[in-house]
C-alpha cells in the first residue's frame, strides 16, 4: 500500500527472470537481493572503526542496487541515491 500511494504498482510476472530473484533460502530466509544488501552492508561496516553494522551502512549498500522495488520507490520520492549513499558512508564514519 505504501509504494501505491507515491504512484508505484508492484507486481510479479511468474514468467520474468531476474538474477535477484531465486529461491529463498537461509538463516534469516531473504531474498537474493536482501542478502547481497547484507553482504555489502558488512563489507562497508569493516571498512570503517570501530567496524560495528550500523543502518547507514544497510542504506548505503542499498543505494547501490540497480533494479528492483526499493531503486522505484526513491526514485518516485525523487531520492538522489548518490547523494544518499554520500551521506550514509558519512554517518557510518562518524558514529
């Protein structure tokens, strides 16, 4: 409902493919794209001291995604992702 309200229709054709979708699997049983969101997010978190997972490094791996629902709904907020990610890292590093 919330991504209908800023104008953007979310739907799944079974026939598509895409390489973030597959199965979901694993501890916390994400998506591919969730888990590569993680994976990115705890690369980021050691770059930085103390190197501690913050959620500006989750926002700023997400603003690396290219496809899917999240990438819609900042652009349809009219979101600079490149400016978001800027800042993210910037929090990250002072925090």
């Amino acid at each position: 409902d919330a991504l209908t309200t800023v104008g953007i229709e979310v739907g799944h054709d079974p026939g598509s493919s895409s390489a973030l979708r597959g199965p979901v699997n694993g501890v916390f049983r994400s998506t591919p794209q969730a888990q590569l969101v993680f994976q990115q997010a705890v690369a980021l978190s050691k770059s930085t001291k103390p190197s501690m997972l913050q959620g500006a490094h989750v926002v700023a791996a997400t603003c690396d995604l290219e496809q899917g629902t999240v990438v819609l709904a900042l652009a349809a907020l009219e979101v600079d992702r490149d400016l978001l990610r800027e800042v993210a890292r910037d929090e990250a590093r002072t925090h």
